[in-house]
C-alpha cells in the first residue's frame, strides 16, 4: 500500500515536470522568433498540485481564488523594488562619506604617530 503512494506520488511529479518541460520549450521558442513574451493565464491542471488530493481527502471542499496572473514588469517590481539604482544624491553622499573617513583615518594615524609618543613620556 505505501509503495502504491509512493508510485502515485513519482507519477505525479513526473507529469508536473513534463507540463513544465513543455511551458520552457513554448518560451524558448517564443524567444527564438523574437516575439515579446505574452502573460500566460495558468490552465485549471497547471494550478493544482500533488498535494491537493490530501486536502480533498480531509474533507475541505472549498476551493480559494487564486490571484489574478502578474505581468513581467510588475512581478519583477515586486521582487527587486526594495533595490534602487543609486541616484546622483545618493552617490554624493558616499563620497562625502569617504572623504569624512579618509580624514578621519588621517587625524587618527598623525595623533599616534607624533601625539602618543608625547603622552607617554
């Protein structure tokens, strides 16, 4: 019996590969033709996974709505929106930062280098 799971559970990983096997040699075509990639709705088998015969079998038949597909644009947005290329502020900031510390590192060198030997004696 715990075979027959496990048979079942390799046969359906095997089918989710395939489809996505599939999915990648529609956008590898897609890309050779030099087409601009379309936003694809995913199909009902594409959505549900493996594990979703578990939920059934517990006995929750409600179904939840799954968000509405993301374009490339905003999925990417959303993902590297918190990185953002550095501006001329930014930038200005950093080397006023660098000089502060440049000066710093100077001072601090200078004063053990004549100032210390002086306190010691």
């Amino acid at each position: 019996m715990n075979n027959e799971k496990l048979l079942e559970e390799l046969r359906a990983q095997r089918e989710l590969i395939r489809k996505h096997l599939q999915w990648l040699d529609r956008k590898v075509a897609t890309l050779e033709s030099g087409e601009p990639p379309k936003l694809e709705t995913p199909d009902e088998a594409s959505v549900k996974r493996p594990d979703d015969r578990y939920d059934k079998a517990s006995g929750s038949d409600e179904t939840a709505e799954a968000p509405p597909p993301k374009l490339e644009d905003e999925a990417l947005d959303e993902t590297f929106g918190r990185y953002k290329a550095p501006t001329a502020n930014d930038i200005q900031r950093a080397k006023i930062g660098c000089l502060v510390l440049f000066v710093l590192a100077t001072l601090l060198f200078l004063f053990l280098l004549f100032g210390f030997p002086y306190l010691l004696k």
